[in-house]
C-alpha cells in the first residue's frame, strides 16, 4: 500500500514537471528573421535618405567650422544674408528686418530644392544643399565664436542655434520629398515606367509639402525674431 502511494506521487510530480515543460516551450518565442528584415527595410524606406541628409549636414558643418578663419572678413560679412555673422549691423535692424532676412536664408535652400524637384536630374544636386546649409552653418559659427568670443558663443547658442535646428528638420524632410519627385522625373523620361495619374498624384502631394516647408520655414523665422527681440538686450557685442 505503501509503495502504491509513492509511486503514484511521483507519476504526479512526473506529469507536472511535463505540463510546466510545456508551458515553458510555449512562452518562448523567437522572433522570425524574415520579420526582422521586412522591419530594416522599412526603416530604410522611411528614414534612411534623411538620415543621410543629416548625416550631409554635419559633414557640411564640420568642414565650415574647420575653415570658418581661413576666410577673409569682409567677404564672410558680405554673406550676412544667407546666415549670420554681422551681429553688430544686424543691432540696428528693425524686427521685422531681422524677420525677414532670416527668412530669406531659410527659403532659398527651399526654392533651390523645390526647383530640383522639377528636374529629371535634380537628385544629383539635392544632397549637395545639405552640405552647403552645413558649410554655411558652420562657417558663420566659426566666424562669430571668432569675432566676438564669449558673447558671441553664448548669442549663437542662445538665439541663432534653435532656428537652425528647426530649419534642419524642415530641411531634411523636404530634401526627401524633393529627390523623390526628382527621381520619379527620371525615370518617366529614361524608362518610361510612370503611369499619368501616379505621376500627376505625386506632383500634387508635393505641392501640398511645398507649401507645409514654406509654412515651417517662416515659423523658423519667427522663432529667431522673437530670440532676437528677447535676449539681444543681455549680450554687450564690443
């Protein structure tokens, strides 16, 4: 009777050790790779040119700021109206003077790449502008740490710096919208593999983008109006 007892508790602690067994088999599970590569290759689709853009742009800012001393004065100061450097001329400016000149550092790199958009070979030049806002970034960076020291670094950081990076998203994101349209342009006209209402849907989504990069570049100027307006009193430029 004994015996019969204790083998009947270790046929239950059998199965239970089964039935646990089992539970645990069911709770792993391993993620499949063909999942995981769907997964990259979406990641790539939808971040990967502007991630290559930002990449562009630093590569861009660390050649101008290198080079920033190298050049002359009076044609950096010349070049006020693609970015910054003249903060003492740019002391008598009004707000709305201030307003718009940045503006028109912001909207040219857009009608550039607006224009390229438009063009079946405009992809080629399309990365070239993130480089050159970079270069232009850097440059006037280097110039104004330069000239002005610590006020100056403290100014850049303080009132030009978070329009640039605001700018640099806007910039990224319709570099991406741009080179699409570029490269739907040439392929219709070397292969011909663009039917009319995709292409004619793409022209009008663009369009619609043209207008939202518009919108967010005069944010970006407001932005470095109202910085300029607010904290231009706390910095002594001598």
């Amino acid at each position: 009777m004994i015996q019969a007892l204790h083998m009947m508790i270790q046929v239950i602690r059998m199965k239970g050790f089964v039935l646990h067994f089992r539970n645990q088999n069911k709770a792993i599970r391993l993620p499949s790779v063909g999942s995981g590569i769907r997964s990259l290759r979406v990641l790539i689709m939808h971040y990967g040119l502007r991630t290559l853009f930002a990449a562009l742009f630093l590569m861009g800012l660390i050649v101008g700021a290198l080079s920033g001393r190298s050049f002359d004065k009076t044609i950096v100061e010349r070049l006020d109206f693609l970015f910054v450097t003249n903060i003492e001329a740019r002391l008598q400016m009004s707000a709305f003077s201030i307003f718009s000149s940045c503006f028109v550092s912001y909207f040219l790199f857009i009608f550039l790449l607006f224009l390229f958009a438009l063009s079946a070979w405009g992809f080629a030049a399309v990365p070239l502008l993130s480089v050159a806002k970079g270069f232009s970034v850097g440059l006037s960076s280097a110039f104004i740490f330069s000239a002005y020291q610590m006020a100056g670094i403290g100014f850049y950081i303080l009132v030009i710096l978070p329009g640039v990076v605001l700018f640099l998203f806007n910039l990224v994101r319709y570099s991406q919208e741009s080179m699409r349209l570029s490269l739907c342009w040439m392929r219709m006209s070397i292969f011909g593999c663009e039917r009319a209402p995709m292409r004619d849907g793409a022209v009008k989504l663009f369009i619609q983008k043209s207008v939202h990069a518009f919108l967010r570049s005069c944010a970006c100027a407001v932005a470095d109006m109202l910085l300029w307006v607010l904290f231009i009193g706390y910095f002594h430029f001598t």
